[in-house]
C-alpha cells in the first residue's frame, strides 16, 4: 500500500502531539455513484486502518462523504440518527486504537448506548454543540430535557460564522 509516512510528533509551544488524523473522506472512488459505501471501500477502510495503526496514529475517526455526496457530509433530516455508526463498528473489528463514531448524532442515551455496546470509543458531535455548546455538561449533570437538540435544518451550515449562535436557526427561533 501506497501512503507517506508523514505522522510523527510535533510541538506547539508545551504541547506535544502525536500522530493525529482523521479518517480521509469517501472521495477515492470506491463509493457508488450516489455516494453510497460499497462493500469494496469497507474492505479498503480496514485496509487502511490497519496500516495506519501500524504507523502509530492515536485514533480513527470514520466518516464518509465528498463533495459528489454533500448531503452525507452534512446530513439533513432525512439520515437518521447515528446512521454512520456502522462505518466505526467497521474499522472496530480491525485495530485496537479508538474509533469515533459521527453522524448525526443527537441524544446522550444514544451516545451512551453506543459507547456501552462497543460500537465506538468516542463519539463526535458537532451540530449539537452548535445548537446548544453546553450540550455535554448538561449531558454529564442528568439535564438531558434543557439540551437543545440539534434539528438539523441545515441553516448553520449556511451561515459565515459558527462563532455564535446566531449560526443556529433553532435557537434564533426560540430566543
């Protein structure tokens, strides 16, 4: 397999980071036409994977979506929640470094089950902070009905800044 070795430790200031990446996007053309995952780019997500946690990287991040699918980069209210979960149980069954799971992903007792079930080792959530940036904290102190929940009407997406609210239709309509 082709592929630079270009993770190695690098400073900034005091911190240390060691070989961080995300998990490329579904732009190598092994995805259908529509931008589907094919059985073929499964197989090949494994095979990277476990290259890359030989080259000694921290985590895989698994994710799908190019600019030929944008709609499963950033979904709309039609993907159900968690709906790339299976891409991070994929890449699971392969290595021993931690998989994060992503896909519009709204709920704590979601995350807690997908956590508790081994499907993934860390879930990321970025919608939801957008909609409500205390989302954790309210998850972690058993606020889950104050959370505001991410719709995922897509307006903050087409906004210029995700530095406020403002970004967020559901608050701004709320507020």
């Amino acid at each position: 397999m082709r592929f630079p070795h270009v993770f190695k430790e690098g400073k900034i200031g005091e911190l240390t980071l060691k070989n961080r990446i995300i998990m490329p996007g579904m732009s190598t053309g092994l995805a259908s036409p529509d931008g589907e995952v094919t059985d073929q780019l499964i197989r090949y997500y494994k095979e990277i994977s476990r290259y890359l946690e030989k080259l000694g990287v921290d985590a895989i991040h698994a994710s799908c979506g190019n600019y030929n699918s944008i709609d499963k980069v950033i979904e709309s209210p039609i993907f159900e929640q968690g709906w790339r979960v299976y891409l991070a149980e994929a890449i699971k069954e392969v290595v021993q470094i931690p998989v994060i799971a992503v896909g519009n992903i709204r709920e704590p007792k979601y995350v807690d089950n997908l956590l508790s079930e081994g499907k993934a080792d860390f879930i990321a959530l970025g919608r939801a902070h957008i909609a409500d940036p205390e989302w954790c904290n309210k998850a972690l102190e058993g606020r889950e009905k104050e959370i505001r929940m991410c719709i995922s009407c897509l307006h903050c997406t087409y906004t210029s800044s995700f530095e406020s609210t403002d970004g967020c239709l559901y608050l701004t309509s709320r507020t």
